[in-house]
C-alpha cells in the first residue's frame, strides 16, 4: 500500500473528516488532493487527475451518488469509493450502478479505505446475523430505496411512500437505525 505516485482525491464537505483522512492516507505515500463541494470535486479531478476518489455519499444539500458518472468521464480508470454515514442497501447497489467500485459506511479506517481502493480481500465478517432487521431498520431500507427511485427528489418519494413531505423529512435526519 505504499505508491508516491498515485492519487487520492477525497470529496467530504466535512473539512475536519477529509482532513483526518486525508493525513491518515498520506502516511502511506498516496498524494492527496481535498475538495469540499461538487464543483470544486469536478475541478479538482481535472487538474490533479487522481487514480482513486473517495466520495462522501451527501455532500451538504447535494447527492454524491449524482458525481459518480461525471468524474467516470473525467476519469475513466479512476476507483471511487463512496463512503457515507448514510448506509443502506439501495444506496449501495445505485452507487454500484452509476459507476462506483464500492461503498464503505462511516465510521471507517484508512487502512480499510486503501484495501477496499485497491481490490484487496477485506476480512470476512466474523458472523452473519441470523436475526432479521427491525422493523425501524426496514422501514430505513425502503425510505432510501424509494428516495433512489426518485433521484433523491424528497417530495416525489414522499408521494411514493404515501406520507407528508414534512414526514418524510425529519425521518431522513435522523441516524439510520442499526439492524
């Protein structure tokens, strides 16, 4: 894991995460570029040209799901790696979709970050969970399944639903439940 070369480019709008992270990835001789916002990500790429990105998946008001396919023809060989504090299934599937080569939840490391960046075999989990999830964990499944149905549009998902806007809303602030 170690190539002075080549680049990461991290797209977080939390300065104090990309800058940890960034550090973190920099210690293994990577060259590291920051960008905070959509266009200063695309920018960015252009002139840095990095071999790896990794994409916070909500990007102040902005979907980082909705990045992928034009850094994909900014940089065509580039890896990008969403991470997000958001996770869930149908999320991950459309980030896998529109070009990503993987998803990480938050909190992650940076050692897990470069593995997952370069196609290392991460550890398999110790267990899988044979209970199935919660009834609040499901209902957080289908919310971010409908709300990627409709390209994040919270008034068209909240139709789909068959619930208020406002509903819909203050259920998308909170935490995603765990299992």
């Amino acid at each position: 894991m170690n190539n002075t070369a080549q680049g990461i480019l991290i797209i977080d709008d939390d300065p104090t995460f990309g800058s940890v992270l960034g550090r973190s990835l920099g210690r293994y001789g990577y060259r590291i570029s920051r960008a905070e916002t959509p266009e200063a990500a695309l920018q960015t790429a252009r002139v840095e040209n990095p071999e790896y990105v990794v994409l916070d998946l909500k990007l102040g008001e902005y979907s980082g799901l909705e990045l992928v396919e034009p850094l994909k023809e900014i940089l065509p060989q580039a890896r990008i790696l969403i991470l997000t504090g958001y996770a869930s299934i149908p999320t991950a599937v459309e980030a896998i979709k529109r070009g990503a080569y993987d998803y990480l939840p938050k909190p992650t490391d940076a050692n897990t970050v470069l593995q997952t960046l370069e196609g290392q075999e991460k550890e398999p989990a110790s267990e899988v969970p044979q209970e199935p999830m919660s009834l609040k964990r499901l209902e957080w499944e289908q919310i971010q399944r409908v709300l990627t149905e409709h390209d994040g549009n919270i008034s068209a998902a909240a139709r789909a639903l068959g619930i208020h806007r406002r509903t819909l809303q203050r259920k998308l602030g909170k935490r995603p439940v765990r299992r």
